[in-house]
C-alpha cells in the first residue's frame, strides 16, 4: 500500500490543525517570558540613563568640591593691543602696572641675490645656536647640526635642506628682479637662541663670498651674508621691577596669568585680575541642573499615575525608590562649613517633588559677601562623608554608585543577568515546541497510515462480499 504523503489524507482529519494547536500549547509560556524580557530590557535601560546622570551630578559636584573649582579668576588689560593677559585656575585677585621698554625678536639673515634656480657649490653648512656680543659668538648647549650641500642644489633646495634638519632656524627663498635670496630666521625670539652658519666650502676657501660660503654667517662680515635683525630678549617693568624674558609671552612670571607683549607702550598698563563669579555662578547652576535632571527621571521611573492608573517602569523598584530618598536626604542635610551650613543657606532649596531651585539674589549676595563660607560649603573636608562639603560628600556618593561594585553597578548587571536567562528559557520552550511538533507529526502520520490500510481492507472486504452474493 502507498505511503501516506500529506496528513490527514489517510484519515480524514485535519492534522496540521491539530498539530499547531497542539505545539501552540507548548509555545504558550513563551508570550509571558516575552513580556518579561520586554520589560527587563527597558529597566536596564532607564538605569543607563540613570548611571549617565548620576555620573554627570558627580562631575558637577566634582567642579565644586575642590579649591580649583572656586579659584577662577578673570583677568583684563586697559591697553589689550600692546598687552593682553589670560588668568588660568590659581591666579591672584590683584591689580598691577606694567610697561614693556622691548620687545623679544628673532635673529635674522639674508644672502646676496643669485641667479633664479642657479646652483650654489658643494660642500657642508654647519648652523649653531648661541648668543652674539657684538662680533663674537658663545656656542650654546645643543651640538651644531651639519646640512650637505651637493653642487646641483639650489637654493630651493638648500632652504628645503635646512627646513627638515630640525637645526633651529626656518629657511626661506625670497625672488624678486634680482634673482633669489636665502632668507634665515631663528625659530624662537631671544638673546640666547642667536645663530652662527659656517661653511666647509668645497672651493677651498670658506670665507668668501662665492661659491657655498656666501650663506655663511659668522659676524666677520666678510661672506655674501648679512644679519637683518639681531636677536634681543623683551624688557619690561611690572610694579616699577625690571624683567627680562627670551619671549614676548610671560606664562610663569605672574603666577596664574599669561601675558602676551605685543607692542612698546609709553605710558602704563593697568593689569585687573578678580575672581571669575560668571563662571562660579555657572558651576554652581550646572550642579542644580545635573541633580534636577536625576531628581526628574526617578520620580516619573517610581510614580504611580492615579488618572491613567499606570505604574512607572520602577515604581515599587526597592533601588531606585532608595536612590532617590538617599539624595534628597542628602540635599537636606547639613555641613560643618561653618557660616553656611545648608544649600538653603545659599539659595538653594527642594520644592515639592525634590526639584532644586537656585534663588540667583540670595546666591549672589553669599557670592559677594561672604565667598569664604559659600566656598567651604562645598568644599570643606569635615572627616565625615556625611558632614563633608557638599561637593564632596555628592563626589564621593556618585562615585560610591558607579564603582564596581556600587549599587547602580550591581543592579544593572542583575537585570542583564535576568535578561540572560529569560532569553534561555525562551530558547528552552522554543526547543520543547520543535521536538513536540516533530513528535506529534510522527504519530499523527502513523495514525493516518493505519486507518488508510483499515479503510482499504475494509472496501476489499465489500467487494468480496458483493461478489459472493452474486455468485449465490
């Protein structure tokens, strides 16, 4: 007898029917790990987004917690044009007077014209730096540096040579009517970064002014090459004290400032240095901004909405509820900062909901009046975290979270655990549903096998019987 190919054939009934259903009952404990592992997957995310804010109200914390956050200073110039002045972290709030007599400046060098794109001569240039006195020239402390001359070199050549031996000086090549010029100038301004060129002319004669040692320079005045500027340190006076500097930028003179000489004055230049309050004011926002921002996605993560009668993603979420009990705790709790002791103190106090608003007049006036007591607010190290500056004990909170093994940590690496196993388990049921239609198939095609056979025995039968009665 044929085998039975599609099924139910055999039978009548409707297998695969039957056999969909059937593994449908099997797949059925798929549709709630599906829903949980939907869910898992937004609570780990919301706690990225919480981790990414609670990192943020650290660094803001972080700006206020330390002296550098609160030594911002300003600096301005009344005559910016001759002397312009940055203030860096530390400076001083102080006023001075200044007068630039000199400025610094770079030696410079030019050669006698030649013939465009003519070859020099052969032989080795050797530049040192150091410092003139007239005519004579004391070497400095760097090794002299030796650039080789081929007799098809021009002075396109030469100068590129000299750009890539890293010797101290920039080379350039100036054409005019006259033909070409060998320009040098020294890298840095400065007495002592002078320099000397010597020649080792392959003609014989290094102190002429052909062949290569017309671009040696070496004081005698007697090669093709002349000095064009000498080099000189800047002179300055600040408060009436004389100094002298190699640069036309002062970055350690003044602790704090950055002075950039531009221009000889003839009369003095008042130097105003106070404390930045703008960028103070600034940090201290940021602060209020970053907790608000944290406060906001804890409370709608955790609420219950009455109206729509739907829970937040976290709410009844033991960690997150903790969290944001712990830090409006904290913003009520006080320092051992002495004249302040409370962010209220300052103009900063919760609003119902545990936002944080910053009253700008009561801020100011603490910033202006009493800077001393809103700097140790923040900033004072009490030997307990729970006394400690309000910079510093919200620091180290964020960082206690974010650890390796702080509670944000750990509770994001259980619910990545729990999806884990979640997506295990759905692959389990899938599996059990594979092997069970495979199974169910299997017998309902055995089963539709036999009743085919049963029903062709069974017409055999009737035909047999028709035949016998015929034949009666």
């Amino acid at each position: 007898m044929a085998t039975i190919s599609s099924p139910g054939i055999g039978s009548g009934l409707d297998v695969s029917s039957i056999v969909s259903q059937l593994v449908a009952l099997e797949k059925a404990p798929l549709a709630p790990l599906q829903t949980q592992a939907s869910s898992l997957k937004t609570k780990l995310s919301l706690y990225g987004t919480i981790k990414s804010q609670v990192s943020a109200l650290g660094d803001a914390a972080a700006k206020l917690a330390g002296t550098s956050g609160w030594n911002t200073a300003s600096a301005t110039s009344s005559n910016s044009a001759a002397i312009s002045v940055k203030a860096s972290a530390g400076a001083t709030p102080t006023t001075l007077s200044m007068q630039v007599q000199q400025l610094a400046r770079s030696q410079t060098t030019t050669s006698t014209s030649v013939a465009t794109d003519a070859t020099i001569g052969s032989g080795t240039l050797s530049i040192q730096l150091g410092q003139w006195s007239g005519s004579s020239f004391a070497a400095g402390s760097a090794d002299a540096v030796d650039i080789t001359v081929a007799d098809t070199d021009t002075l396109t050549d030469i100068a590129a040579k000299i750009n890539n031996a890293g010797a101290g000086v920039n080379a350039t090549v100036l054409k005019d009517a006259n033909g070409e010029r060998l320009l040098l100038n020294a890298k840095d301004t400065g007495l002592a970064n002078g320099f000397r060129i010597t020649a080792s002319d392959d003609d014989g004669n290094d102190a002429d002014a052909s062949g290569l040692s017309r671009l040696a320079f070496d004081g005698s005045g007697t090669t093709g090459t002349i000095q064009t500027q000498s080099a000189q340190n800047a002179l300055a006076t600040i408060n009436g004290a004389s100094i002298e500097t190699a640069s036309n930028q002062l970055s350690d003179t003044v602790p704090g400032l950055t002075l950039q000489l531009s221009q000889v004055t003839t009369s003095p230049v008042s130097i105003n240095v106070v404390i930045d309050n703008d960028t103070i004011r600034s940090n201290v926002q940021a602060f209020v901004t970053a907790y608000n921002a944290l406060n906001t996605t804890l409370a709608n993560a955790t609420k219950y909405d009455e109206a729509t009668q739907t829970a937040g993603t976290l709410q009844g979420d033991s960690t997150a509820v903790g969290l944001q009990n712990a830090l409006r705790s904290m913003m009520r709790s006080y320092t051992d900062g002495g004249s302040y002791t409370r962010l209220a103190d300052i103009g900063i106090s919760l609003q119902t909901g545990g936002t944080m608003t910053l009253d700008s007049t009561k801020f100011d006036k603490a910033l202006t009046s009493n800077f001393d007591g809103l700097k140790n607010l923040f900033t004072v190290n009490s030997g307990s975290t729970t006394s400690d500056g309000f910079g510093r004990k919200i620091k180290t909170f964020a960082q206690g979270l974010l650890d390796s093994e702080g509670t944000l940590t750990n509770r994001s690496d259980a619910l990545q655990k729990a999806i884990t196993r979640n997506s295990d388990e759905q692959t389990k049921v899938t599996d059990r549903a594979t092997r069970a239609e495979a199974r169910f198939l299997a017998q309902y095609n055995a089963m539709d096998a036999a009743v085919a056979k049963f029903n062709g025995l069974s017409s055999f039968v009737s035909q047999q019987i028709t035949l016998w009665n015929k034949s009666s």
